[in-house]
C-alpha cells in the first residue's frame, strides 16, 4: 500500500537540498532513491539529502544520542555518503526549528563527522523559515602533508590538502573562469592522495581577509556553495597570509564569497572553526512511497 512522505526543500547560500524528516528511520533511502530524489529534472532536485533520524533510531548515531537527539544522515547528489555537510547542518537546525524541534540558541547535532554545536541567531521572525544567521563549531581542520595539484583540461595548479572531515583540495588560481565549466571532476594527483574522491575548490582573493571561490563536489558536481569547501579555503588562505591563529595567537576571519552568497568563517587559536551563513526552507510538500519503490526497483 502506498503511503505519502513528507518532503522539505531548503538551502544554504544556494547549496540546496532534500530534506526527509523521518523521526524513527522508517524509509528506506538507497543510493538510488537518494539520486532519483535529487535528480532535478525526474525528481525533486538537490545538491544533496538530509534525512532528519533521531539519533536514537539511527545505527551510526546512537552512541551520540545522549549529546544530540537528531542525526544529519546526510547524502551526495549521486546517493553516496558524506562525512559532513557544513551548509546542510545549518539547513538541517533551520528544519528543526521550523517543526518546533529546536528554538532560537545552541543546538547540539549529531552527523558522521561527530556533535556539532549549532547557533541558531534570533531572526525577524517568519515562521523559523529563514530568519537570522547560523553558526556552526565545524571543529578543527587537518592537514596532510604532502604536495597535491589539482587540473582542469590544459591547466594545473598547486592545492593544499585539507581535511574538513571531509577531504578538500583548495587551489588558488588567477581567475575563477579558468577552472571552466566544471562539468566533469578536476583531475588531481598523485593519484593516491584521495582514496575516497575529493571535493575542489578554486579560490580568488577579493581583498584583505575576503577570498571568492568556485567548488566541485564530490558525489554532487559544482554546486553554488560549500561549507566544509568555504572552511578549508579559510585555513588555505590563513597558512598563505602567515595568519595560522595557532602561531599568531588571534582569529582569523576570512569572508568568503560563493556563488550562492557568502559565508563567514573564524579559525581561532585552538584550531576550532566556526562558520556564519544563511539558512532558508522554501517549500514543503509530500511524495507518494510508489513512486520512490519504482526508483528502488
Ligand atoms: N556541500 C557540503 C559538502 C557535502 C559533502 C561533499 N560533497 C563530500 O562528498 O564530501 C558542505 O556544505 O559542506
């Protein structure tokens, strides 16, 4: 018998999404469905899927449920699994609020790349659709040694490695449309430095502590924002400018501007990050379960 599931659609700076609430992880959501669900022309369309679990209910988040009650089960365009989604995490707290789950303040959520503590700004007061900024403690930035160079048809360029939980490579270029259209991934080597795909960021300096950048996703294609992507492109940028906060002892912000809009990220002294940006919900609606058994199918 089919039944009729609940649908959101929201985005970050343009980065948008699915978003499925499922309290008690009662849909089944393989790749498949996932890509038929983002699909923009045969389904509902989005870089991405947030699937709103009670961590409780969820096999990769229990052992998070005393910290977080709700667990960003978030996935790739293409269906794949991610570590983290910097944009889809404060999407996924504008949700909450918007079904009463959450209120103005801190918010604690869980996700594959660990707790993440949320600050929901007080906004003009729409309805929690879109109103006030978001911040989230994206935690520390990794950095694995190693030279990398990513590549885009005749053109290469050096790239730092950063690892958001995710795996970044972030390169600074001349201009932004020298990456092109971006519609295949960016080549990058050695070839072993990514065993599990990489996302790539192509970044311009605008002016002091301001940066602009283009991304292509793993799992998704270039999309109009990322904010593990903004985040990585703030540490690359603060090591080139000598500004590392572990050495200097102060922040460092870095305004970073992307296609979808910008977003504010501060590196502190303990190497904890934080990233400031807007969050919208825009449409909610329902689909029927027969249609998403013959995706499965
Ligand atoms: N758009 C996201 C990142 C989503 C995951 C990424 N495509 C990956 O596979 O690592 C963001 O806002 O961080």
């Amino acid at each position: 018998m089919s039944t009729r599931i609940a649908f959101l659609k929201g985005h970050g700076t343009e980065n948008d999404f699915v978003i499925v609430p499922d309290p008690e992880n009662a849909v089944d959501l393989p790749p498949a469905a996932v890509a038929a669900l983002c699909d923009r022309r045969a389904g509902l369309g989005g870089d991405g899927l947030l699937h709103v679990v009670r961590s409780a209910a969820h096999p990769e988040a229990r052992d998070m449920a005393a910290e977080a009650e709700w667990f960003m089960d978030y996935r790739n365009g293409d269906g794949s699994v991610a570590e983290m989604c910097g944009n889809g995490v404060r999407v996924f707290a504008r949700y909450l609020q918007r079904a009463g789950h959450a209120t103005e303040g801190d918010l604690a959520v869980a996700t594959r790349g660990g707790v993440k503590r949320v600050h929901i700004a007080k906004g003009a007061g729409d309805g929690g659709s879109a109103a006030g900024d978001i911040t989230v403690g994206m935690g520390r930035a990794l950095l694995p040694e190693g030279d990398v160079e990513v590549g885009v048809g005749e053109r290469s360029w050096p790239a730092r490695n950063v690892n958001m939980g995710n795996p970044h490579a972030v390169a600074f270029v001349a201009d932004l449309d020298h990456a092109g259209d971006l519609y295949t991934p960016p080549s990058h080597a050695p070839a072993g430095a990514y065993p599990d795909g990489v996302n790539v960021e192509f970044v311009v300096d605008r002016g002091p502590g301001h940066v602009a950048m283009r991304v292509h996703e793993r799992g998704s294609g270039e999309t109009r924002s990322c904010g593990t992507g903004a985040c990585a492109v703030a540490v690359a940028a603060a090591r080139r400018d000598g500004a590392d906060p572990a050495v200097t002892g102060a922040p460092a912000t870095y305004t970073v501007d992307v296609p979808g809009g910008t977003l504010v990220i501060t590196e502190r002294p303990d190497g904890e990050i934080e990233m400031t940006g807007p969050a919208v919900i825009v449409a909610e609606g329902e689909f029927d379960s027969a249609w998403l058994e013959g995706v499965r199918a």
